[in-house]
C-alpha cells in the first residue's frame, strides 16, 4: 500500500541558472538573484540551488560556487548549494576546498550536488579539461576521492583538503537517467532528478534507486527530490502566457539557436514545427502551470504518484514581479494542509 503523503510533509526547494533576461545585464541578474532567494527564504523554502553551465548566452551561474557564496553571504537560514557541480570540469581536490570553504563560512547551509555531465557542449568542454577529455573518466571513483578529501579520517594523508577536511558537507548525486540512480543508491547518498528537462526515465530512475539504495553512515533511507518546471499566476490564463519565455527557452535548446531569456508573447506554439512542437513538449512533460488551485492538484497527484521527499522549482518567467509571484503562491500551497 502506497504512504499517504500531503503536500504539507513535503520539502520545496528553488533551482536558480542566474538566468539572464534579454534586457537585463549580468549585474543585474545577480541582483535578482539576490533578491528571490531572499523572498524564498521568508517563505518557507529549503534550499536554494545554483547549476554549473558553460557557454550558454541565458545561464550566468558559471562560477557556481562563487556564486553559492555570494547568495549565502547575502541570506540567513536558506541552504545555498549547487545543483550541480559537474564533477569532470574539477579535481575532487579543489571541490573539497571550495566547498570546505563555504561550510566554514556558511555553517550547515551548504549543499554538494554533483553530476556527471561536462554542462555544456564538447568544444566547450575540451576548452575545459583539455586533454583530459581523451581518457576515461570514472564519476564513482572521483566522488570517493572527495569524499575522502572531507573525512575526518584523511588528516593523515599526504594530500589534504584544508579547508575542507572534517567538514559537514551533504553530498548529493544529481542524475536525469537510470545510470545516476545506481550510483546514488550504491553509494547511499540522496538523489535529485532533473525532470525539469528530462521527465522520460524519472518514474524509473526513482523506482531504481529505492529498491537499490544501501544505507550509508550519512543516510539510512532513500532521499528523492525531483525538480520540475512551475509556474503559478492569479488565472490559468495568466500562467499559460507567462509560460511562453520557457517554451520559447526549450525550443532554443532544441534548434541550438539559443538566447536570452525573452518577453512572453501570445500562441507562441504556433511560431513552433511540428517537430519543434513535439520535442519541447516531451522536455517539458513534468511541468506545472496555472493558478494556485489548479497547480495544488497537479502537485497532490504528482506527490501521491511519485512518494517523493522534496520537490525543487525551476521557475524561468520574464517579470521580475510576476516570478516572485509565482513563488509566492507556491509556498502557500504547501503550507496548507492537503
């Protein structure tokens, strides 16, 4: 029998790129940052995660854990993590630093979300790793090392983490396919799924890690927290059309025309072919849009069919005003009690 779970026992939490809007500077952007992880910190969201991307004209989070800092340094209670590092772009040695450095600043506010993808494309990548690239590279054994790095047990290594070392640094694996799902549960450690751009293998990936998780000294149970797209206006048809930068997003990502984040525009489908149309739908599938009600049952039947732990929001809207209404009213419906 399944667990009864209502959307008030469940973790909500924000992914943040720095998303740069078109008529918006990277200054700027930052700012705004700021200022919607503090409004998400007052309403009740747990974390506050940054991803590492390279090369994207939309995407100004980079220097991610430089970022993580600033975000930390600038609220109070709100976890400040990464989500993620893409581990091949860095030695486990310098993550051990740079994340040490932040547990000291930040004490217990601090997430380590790791993933396997270089988070750009191959040219850019190469400009990255350089010769690296050709060797194979092993993700398991590279998280083993960092782990290493933070024990308290490598202070009599040759080779030590300091900062770093001893810290209580929560590690996460982040994943958008099964592969992801075996390592988490092998390893013990928390799972974050990005099914806000690739839903196809969520229901199978989580599946997976549940019935492979083995307890680890940090973890004794699965800990799932899926992202997924949502955005929440005063009418479904507000919702609909503020929904249109986000789609207008994906299809830059599926024609590899990308640009800043743009205005919402009315019936944006129809500037779509058939097979544009198609891919974005299939990127998008585990996406949230309406007004508060409508998205409250979306939600419930989400959570009831998937017994997640913590749900994360990647919110793209133009509107400054509009987003942190959106995230406002996210907050309300989990702090009701369905």
């Amino acid at each position: 029998m399944a667990k009864l779970i209502k959307l008030s026992d469940i973790k909500y939490s924000l992914l943040d790129l720095a998303t740069i809007r078109e008529d918006m500077s990277i200054a700027e952007t930052f700012d705004k940052s700021v200022e919607m992880a503090q409004h998400v910190e007052q309403w009740g969201y747990t974390r506050y995660w940054l991803a590492e991307h390279h090369n994207m004209i939309s995407v100004a989070s980079s220097a991610t854990a430089i970022l993580i800092g600033h975000i930390a340094g600038k609220t109070n209670t709100l976890r400040v993590g990464s989500g993620g590092i893409m581990l091949p772009n860095h030695s486990a040695l310098q993550i051990a630093e740079q994340f040490g450095t932040l547990e000291h600043l930040y004490p217990n506010r601090i997430d380590l979300g790791l993933g396997r993808a270089p988070g750009t494309d191959q040219l850019t990548a190469y400009a990255i790793r350089g010769e690296n690239m050709r060797y194979p590279y092993d993700f398991k054994a590279e998280i083993n090392k960092l782990q290493n790095y933070i024990s308290p047990e490598n202070q009599h290594a040759k080779v030590r983490a300091i900062p770093g070392e001893g810290s209580n640094l929560p590690i996460w694996i982040l994943g958008s396919s099964t592969d992801s799902a075996y390592l988490a549960a092998e390893l013990g450690l928390p799972y974050a799924f990005a099914s806000h751009f690739a839903p196809q293998q969520f229901m199978q990936a989580i599946s997976i890690y549940k019935s492979h998780f083995k307890p680890s000294k940090e973890y004794d149970r699965p800990y799932i927290l899926a992202c997924v797209n949502a955005i929440a206006a005063e009418t479904d048809t507000e919702a609909v059309f503020l929904s249109s930068s986000l789609k207008e997003m994906f299809s830059g990502i599926v024609t590899g025309k990308r640009q800043k984040l743009q205005p919402p525009r009315a019936n944006i489908e129809s500037e779509f072919d058939d097979m544009q149309l198609a891919a974005i739908e299939q990127m998008l599938a585990i996406t949230f849009v309406g007004s508060e009600s409508t998205i409250r049952q979306q939600l419930i039947s989400f959570v009831k069919q998937t017994e997640i732990d913590e749900i994360m929001f990647s919110s793209n809207i133009y509107d400054t005003q509009a987003r942190l209404k959106s995230l406002e009213i996210i907050s309300s419906i989990f702090q009701t009690q369905f």
